[in-house]
C-alpha cells in the first residue's frame, strides 16, 4: 500500500507521527509546497532532506526513527505503534536502534556512484589505466549491486543472520539425510518428511515478498528453491510417475540386481507391475530410485522455478541458481543420451565435448543481457562460463588425450601435456580479448584466464624436462651422462618470453611467473646438467651485466631526448 493507494491504517498514523518528529527535530516540515498538489507531488516523488543536515547535532539513531517512520512505501515503516514506541524508548534507555530506513541504502548508492563517476574520469583523463580503474572500482561494484540477503540482513541484524543461515542449512541438509533412512519410513511419511520443509520455507518466503520484507524474502526462498527437487523426486519416485525406464546399464540410480531385495527393485526397473506380496517382501514398503525421466524433469522444474523467481525477485543471488539449476538440467539431458554408458564405457570426452559446446552459452547470454538492459544479472552469469570452460577443457586433455591418442594413463606422458600446452595458448586468445572488454567483469575474469597461462605452458615444460630430443649432452660432477633436451631449453626460452611479453603488456601476472620459471630452469640446469661446470654461473652473471648496461644505455638516450625536446 503505497502513499497514493488511498486506503487509510494504522501506516497512515505512523507516518503523521513520523512528520511529527520530523517538525520537533528540525524545526520545519519534511515537504513544502505552495500548493496542495505541489506538495502531493513532493511527498510522492522527492526524498526529504535528513535531519542530520538540517541540524547537524540531531543524534544519528533518532534520526533512522524518523526516516523510518516516514518511509514512501508504508510496509517498510514500522507495523505498529509499540513497535515504534519500542525503538523510542531503546534510544531514551541508551540502547541500540534497530531501525535502517531505505533512505541510507539510496544516501550510499548515491556516494558510491559519486566516486565511480571520479574514477572513471580519471581513466578519461589518462591518470590511471583501465587495471588500476578495475581495482579501485571492484569494491564499490560490490556494495553498489549486491544482491546478497546476507549482505543486507548483517548490517542490521548480525545475530538474525547467523540464526538464519544455520537454520537454512539444518533444514536443508536434514530434509536431504532423510534418504538415509527411507526403508524405516512409510510413503506417505518421506513425501512429508520432503514436502513439509518445501511447503514451509517457499510459503514464508512469498509471505515476507507479500510483507515487502526482501532480505527474508531472498532467504526463505533460496532454501526452498534447493529444496523444490529434491520433494518432486521424493514423490515422482515414491507414486513411481514418469518413470519411464531406460536400459539399466543407462540409469543413474540402478544396479546390478544381486540379492532378493534387488531383485524387486529390478522388475521394478523393468516397468513389470509387482505383485503386492513381494512389495511387503522386506517388512517395509518398497524404496524407489528415480529414473533419468524423473531426474530430468526435477532438474527442469528446478531451472524454470530459478528463473521465476530471478525474474520476479530481479536478485542476482537467482542468477546464480539459474546457472546452477542450467548446467543440472544439461546433466540429466545428457544421461538421458546416455552420459552414464560413456562413463563407464570409457568414453568421457564425448560427454566433455558436450559440455564445452554448452560452456560458451554462458559466455553469449551476458552480451544479450546488456543489450535488453538486464546489465545486473550479466556478471552472475558470465561466471559459469571461465571456471567450467577452463575445467572442460583440462579433463578434456586428460581423456582425450588417452582415448582418442591412445596416450598412457601417467599424467607425465608427452601427449597430455603438449594438449595443455595447446589450451594454454587458447587462454591467452581469451584473456587478451577479454582485458579489451568495455565490461568490467569480463576484464576481471581475463586475469583468470591470464593466470592459466602460465600454468599451462611452464607446468608441463618442466615436467617434460627430461624427454625429447637431446640437444647436446654433458657429463655430471659424479660422472653421470646428462643431456639438455629441447623440452628443457623450450622452459627457459617461454619462462623469458612470458618475462618479457607480461611487462610489455602490463601483465604483472605473466611477468611475475616468466621471472619465477626462468629462475627455476636456471636453477635445475644447474643442478641437474652443470653442475660440473663452474663457468655456468659466471656466464649467468656476466649476461646479467651485460643486460643491466644496455638498459642503462637506453635509459640514458631516453633521457637525452626528452631534455632536447624540452629546449
């Protein structure tokens, strides 16, 4: 019920009494008008100014009663006038004030974009570059949308936070446990021991929507939302709907039938009707798992609901189960295609190559968003793109490495670490396109791709140090032969180029890592191929002269030129 709704209540007093305070506090009204409507339009679309800057010595705490009292929207001032009598007497007894009226939540947006405005300025003006603008903006992105019920409930209410969190994780984790003990339950007992925990948390969470109470709101609804599935599995697998068998060796829950017990559950797998005196076979009623139909009609419902309530909620925390409940979804469609055979059959990186065609759908779907100004969700949901894709196409070097190229099982073999050799060079195609993005948190995850980097190349270089062709070959202080391979030498000569291609680019991470991995192939050389040889770290020191009076030079000549422009 908002200020122009015309229903008159209990709200209506509490803002008179709200302007009140406002009056004896400041000693002027809230709005002013020189007419009825000017100033109906004034209470409906201006915010007043806050007491504190009308007369600075007004104390904070009476200052949040007042605001609190005199919100636009009714439900978010106090529900009744003890509870607002309450507040006044904490404040009178030195006590904490509870209030927090939106007007702080608008007063910090409002500062917080006031210095996104300097900063991007100064990247206009060259005074920073585009990293040094995303680290001093990322802190105040993150206050700015966050999204997070935590984040707005810990202000307020530190101890409410944490009840609520533990309580959601208890009813969450003990509605899940009561698998474990279903053959000691009834039917109708696990479809309650499922449901009752979803009907609860959903139902309170669209009361507190109702109350426009959004932190709880945002809460409640989480945990059901988790819950939702798991209570449409229970009662999909115990009313045995939509069961729809496969072949057993494609079903995700079924086994090798090897007992009596099993043996029901496997013609009940087959879809044969089962007799009444073989379902009480085992003193209880009979368990059922659930089929890949029903698993994929959870996993659907459990996106459509996550989308829903992004939707309705407009909370970036839905954003997150949204991408969450999509990669399920994509699971089950998968099993139902027979991922749990290409498991078993050893064919895993057909099911990765699945998935790394799905990855980049999140990769697509932020630059949609931003288009159809829906910008908040974008950086939620661009996350499930880096982290799987980056995954993906690790376990697809793994496995394809072994059953398309038939490369041994040990993870030093030669085929496996040339692929992610190759993926390395594919996350530096990434982060070089993603560090030119006019988006911020694309840029970020462009320094999670750039750290792939060198993980990729330099890792596998120094693994293989001891393969491949030789190119030459010494004798050690114990007279053991050692041959420098092109494996070996390749290390120091990217561990440089990284060196040097991150500091022409300033991209400390590569720098950094290039310094770190020619220090260790200068190191291992030593130990490993010259240790006989004391010329080794005299010739190391004379190149590093040598190098140190060519900068020396050049910075000299610099310095020449800009003194003779200067003139």
């Amino acid at each position: 019920m908002h200020l122009d709704s015309g229903h008159i209540g209990p709200s209506v007093d509490i803002y008179a009494f709200g302007v009140t305070l406002y009056r004896l506090l400041t000693g002027r009204y809230p709005f002013v008008g020189r007419d009825r409507e000017e100033l109906r339009r004034r209470v409906l679309g201006e915010d007043a100014p806050l007491p504190q800057e009308v007369k600075p010595a007004i104390p904070e705490p009476l200052q949040r009663i007042c605001l609190k009292a005199i919100e636009r929207n009714p439900g978010a001032r106090y529900h009744s006038a003890a509870a607002l009598a309450d507040e006044l007497e904490r404040f009178r007894e030195g006590e904490e004030v509870f209030a927090r009226p939106s007007r702080y939540e608008v007063e910090l947006r409002g500062r917080l974009q006031n210095h996104l405005t300097a900063i991007q300025q100064w990247r206009e003006e060259h005074l920073i570059e585009v990293p040094e603008m995303d680290r001093l903006v990322r802190p105040y992105r993150r206050l700015l949308e966050a999204e997070s019920p935590w984040h707005m409930l810990y202000r307020r209410f530190p101890w409410e936070t944490v009840i609520l969190r533990v309580g959601g994780l208890l009813v969450l984790v003990g509605t899940v446990l009561w698998v474990l003990y279903w053959e000691d339950l009834s039917r109708l007992e696990r479809v309650l021991a499922a449901g009752l925990p979803t009907l609860a948390m959903n139902l309170s969470g669209w009361l507190y929507h109702r109350r426009r109470n959004r932190a709880n709101t945002l809460i409640f609804l989480t945990t059901g939302a988790l819950l939702l599935p798991v209570f449409l599995g229970t009662v999909l697998t115990q009313y045995e709907l939509l069961r729809f068998p496969q072949q057993r060796k494609w079903e995700l829950f079924e086994k090798e039938a090897t007992g009596a017990g099993e043996a029901i559950e496997a013609d009940s797998a087959g879809g044969e009707a089962m007799p009444e005196e073989r379902r009480q076979a085992g003193g209880g009623e009979r368990v059922h798992r659930p089929t890949n139909a029903q698993v994929t009609l959870c996993g659907t419902v459990f996106a459509a609901y996550c989308v829903f309530l992004l939707v309705v909620m407009k909370a970036k925390a839905f954003a997150v189960w949204s991408g969450l409940a999509t990669y399920l979804l994509f699971t089950s469609i998968l099993l139902l295609l027979g991922l749990k055979e290409w498991v078993r059959t050893e064919h895993i990186a057909r099911a990765t190559v699945c998935y790394l065609a799905f990855c980049p759908a999140f990769r697509a779907l932020p630059a949609i968003l931003e288009r159809r100004r829906l910008a908040r969700w974008a950086p939620a949901l661009y996350l499930f793109f880096p982290v799987p894709f980056a995954a993906v196409m690790t376990l697809l070097a793994r496995r394809g490495s072994i059953e398309w190229l038939h490369a041994s099982e040990d993870l030093n073999n030669e085929t496996f670490q040339l692929w992610l050799m190759a993926n390395g060079m594919a996350y530096f195609v990434f982060a070089r396109r993603a560090s030119r993005s006019r988006l911020g948190y694309v840029r970020f995850w462009g320094f999670f791709f750039m750290l792939l980097v060198p993980i990729s190349l330099l890792l596998p270089l120094n693994l293989l140090a001891d393969k491949g062709h030789e190119i030459f070959g010494v004798i050690t202080k114990e007279g053991a032969e050692a041959s420098f391979t092109a494996y070996r030498a390749a290390s120091g000569v990217v561990a440089l180029g990284l060196l040097v291609l991150g500091t022409r680019l300033g991209q400390q991470v590569l720098a950094i890592s290039g310094s770190a991995g020619l220090a260790v192939f200068l190191t291992r050389a030593a130990i490993e191929i010259f240790d006989a040889y004391v010329s080794w770290p005299l010739a190391l020191v004379v190149l590093g002269g040598l190098a140190l009076v060519i900068a020396w030079i050049l910075a000299l000549r610099r310095l020449r030129r800009e003194q003779r422009a200067l003139e």
